[in-house]
C-alpha cells in the first residue's frame, strides 16, 4: 500500500466512491466539485486516484457537499491511529492540541510516534471521539501506539 501524502498508512480516501458521490450529486467533471471547494482539478484527480486525503478541514467541506459521513470517505488500513481518528472527525492537529491543552508540537510529536500516549489524555480522546475510553485505548493500543506516562519511546 501507498503512503499518502501525510505520511500515514493506516488510512486511504476511498477514491472510487468519491467519484460515484461527485457524479452522484451532479458534479459530472472533476473541475466542477474543484471549483465548489477551491481547490484545483487535479487535486480532485489525485483523491479518486486515493493516491492522497484531504486536509481535515476540505475533507469536512467535501463530506458536507455530498450529504455523507467522513466515513464513507475513509477507510482505515490496519488498526486505526490517533492521526485517522483525528482526520475522521474532522480535526486538526492544532484542535486535538487545545482540547488537550497543549501545545500543537506537544501533540505532533505523540501523533507521529516520537512519543507515547499520555495516559491522561485517554478521557479527553474518548470525550473528543465520542466512544467509550476503554474502546479508545484498546483501538490506540493494537494500533501500536502503547500510553506510557508521557515517557517517549524507546528502542
């Protein structure tokens, strides 16, 4: 599988059926629904294509526009990460940093593994989520994402 242009391999645009939504809901070329978004054609080309994902917020836009669920979008590769059950609800790295209360590195630097899970941060995910937190920490956890304390990882 392909890594997407986030670096992340545990989720992928479900190209084939953004195509189906884009013709579905009448936008019958690519550079029709590019230019409702602003974006340009090609980058609706490269999600059909799944070659990448939408940023959060034109992901939130482009879900809107076709009247579906982020879900119908996204597809999870593997056990879900805390970056795909960020970008499946819509958030930015910047927003999970303030529901933590922390700064936007803080929370970039567990997101992409350089360190482990706080334990702490385990109601606020659940609450942010909307599952329960022992869903949240058994999803984070065979996702290989262990929580220790807030110390960082080694090996």
């Amino acid at each position: 599988m392909q890594e997407n242009d986030r670096g992340d391999l545990s989720i992928r645009l479900r190209g084939a059926r953004l195509r189906q939504l884009r013709i579905r809901c009448g936008f019958r070329t690519q550079g029709a629904l590019a230019a409702v978004l602003g974006c340009a054609r090609s980058t609706i080309a490269t999600w059909e294509a799944s070659a990448s994902i939408p940023r959060p917020d034109m992901l939130g836009k482009l879900c809107a526009l076709l009247c579906v669920p982020v879900s119908e979008l996204i597809e999870e590769c593997g056990g879900p990460s805390l970056r795909s059950l960020r970008t499946a609800a819509g958030l930015r790295q910047v927003d999970m940093a303030g529901f933590l209360k922390i700064s936007p590195s803080a929370y970039c630097d567990v997101e992409t593994g350089r360190q482990a899970i706080p334990t702490r941060w385990f109601p606020v995910l659940a609450s942010v989520f909307g599952r329960p937190e022992q869903d949240v920490r058994a999803m984070l956890n065979a996702g290989g994402r262990r929580a220790i304390d807030g110390r960082p990882r080694t090996g």
